[in-house]
C-alpha cells in the first residue's frame, strides 16, 4: 500500500499523471493503475481529468490529507526501527529543547536519558531559560520544543502554539532534613529561619517581606545552599521537590496558620510541552511529545 500512496501524493503534487511517472521514474501506465486500484479499494474517485492535466476531487483531497499523515507514519517508523540497530548514524537527528530550571533539574533527567538510550539516532540540544525566553524562541523557530510550568496568573501570551498538558503540581516549602528552624512562633522562625529564593523568571514569595533572604540566581546554586545550611528552606514545585524528600535529603516544612505564605495564585500550578504549530506536523517532533507524555502519562 505504501508504494500506492507514494504514487498517488506525487500525483496529487504534480496534478499530471505523466510528470508524476517521470519524477518517479515509473510508467505513466503504473500510475493510472496504482491510482484505478486505490479508487476501487475504497469506491471513490480521487482525480478529475481537466485539460492539460488533472485535478483532485473533494474525495482525493481529503485521501491526500491521510496519504501525506500515514507515509510521514512510514518515514518515522523506519527512522525509530533503524535507531535501535544505530543504523544510519550519519542520520543523526538533534532536537533543540528548551526548559526552565524546575523542569530540567527535576522532570528531564530520567526522561532524556531513556529517550537517548532508546533511539540510538537522535540527539538532544537542552537550552535551560526562564519561560518568557522559552516562548519568544520557540516562536522565532529557535526551539524545536519547550517545556514549561503554566498558570492562570502566568500573563503569557502563547500565540501560535501548541501545548500538550503534562502534569498538576503544588508549591511545596522544603528544608534540609537537619534543619533547627523553630516554627512555634514568628519571632523564633523569623530568628532560625532564612529563605532561600529563585531568581529571576522564580517565584516571588510572600515570605521575603517578613524575613532575610540569601538571593541566589541559581536553582541548583540554592538547592546545594539549602542543603548546605540547617536554617535555610525554600520553596519548590511538588515534581521537583518530591525527589529530594524521597532520598531523605530535604524534609517538607509544616508551618502553623499563622506562618504560612499569604494566599497566591501560583501556589498550584502546571507542566506543559509546547510546540509551533510548524514544528507539530513533523514526526520525529511528534514522536518525542508522545514519549514525553506516556512517560510521565502512563495511561495515554
């Protein structure tokens, strides 16, 4: 069926029978054969003869729309089949990817590493950067992909593109598990107790107007100084946080009423894979979303 569909697209590009039977170095004969035994495989009619050539009918239109998606399905088939013999390395496909640091340091890891071990052909371009950067690059054809926490209060303009939604996640205050930060009181916890806050592009937290802050432009940077300092804690999405809690490097820090950040609208947030929508057409782009989602969405 493939050789089929191949003969009927580059019939349907050319709308001529014969350039169709020259580019593909076949029988104008072949042609009109191959194209009659589609039509009676499903009772339609796909070309109207016109002078000088041929035009595509509504039902060949719409065969065209399918044809195009399922040889692209071919292409990438033979692409993924050939990558885990590492055949065709000169192939070698690198995808550019942006993230922002939450979800490189805590979604990308595992993800990329089984992705590469898998298929053996591809590549990965990481560029880390706050979203906003994310988003403008991604539009200018700079990125290929980035993934992104989401909110309501975000104030994003996404434009063109598309997301896919990834995961639900909650703001979690964290500190290192041998922290002596005394939370019976404001001014015991504003005395034991120093924030550590993300920088630029991070979450603004309530918390910097009640104490002193240690800045820290990095993420790592301020997770290694967390860890580092007994009275230091921050607060960290629950995907990335939940890392650090489960090999006993951090503990979740249960503050009373009273010490708790004033309601905010970023408290409860979300993961998404964006892509343009010139990129979303291709199947190798196509292929990393459905990994991407089946991994952290297993029941896709």
């Amino acid at each position: 069926m493939k050789s089929k569909l191949e003969v009927f697209v580059t019939a349907a590009e050319c709308l001529s029978f014969t350039l169709a039977a020259r580019t593909l170095s076949i029988s104008q004969p072949a042609v009109t054969n191959n194209i009659r035994e589609i039509e009676n495989e499903y009772n339609i009619r796909l070309f109207e003869r016109i002078h000088g050539g041929v035009s595509l009918t509504p039902e060949g239109e719409l065969f065209l729309v399918h044809a195009r998606k399922i040889l692209d399905e071919y292409e990438t088939l033979a692409e993924d089949m050939g990558s885990f013999s590492g055949a065709d390395a000169a192939a070698r496909r690198v995808l550019a990817i942006g993230a922002t640091e939450s979800v490189a340091a805590g979604l990308l890891p595992v993800i990329v590493e089984k992705y590469l071990s898998l298929f053996k052909n591809r590549g990965i371009n990481l560029k880390v950067m706050p979203d906003t950067e994310l988003f403008s690059m991604l539009q200018a054809g700079k990125l290929e992909v980035a993934i992104a926490e989401t909110g309501c209060d975000m104030g994003h303009d996404y434009g063109e593109l598309i997301d896919f939604p990834l995961l639900k996640y909650r703001m979690v205050v964290v500190a290192g598990r041998k922290n002596s930060i005394d939370a019976s009181s404001q001014e015991r916890f504003s005395r034991t107790a120093r924030l550590v806050k993300r920088g630029t592009g991070g979450v603004q937290l309530p918390f910097e107007k009640m104490l002193p802050c240690v800045e820290a432009g990095s993420l790592d940077f301020a997770i290694r100084l967390l860890l580092q300092s007994g009275n230091c804690f921050m607060q960290l999405p629950s995907y990335l946080a939940d890392g650090y809690i489960s090999r006993g490097e951090m503990a979740e820090l249960a503050l009373p009423a009273s010490l708790q950040p004033e309601p905010h609208s970023t408290a409860e947030g979300s993961v998404a894979l964006f892509t343009s929508a010139l990129s979303a057409g291709k199947g190798y782009i196509e292929n990393f979303i459905r990994f991407v989602r089946r991994s952290l969405l297993p029941g896709l």
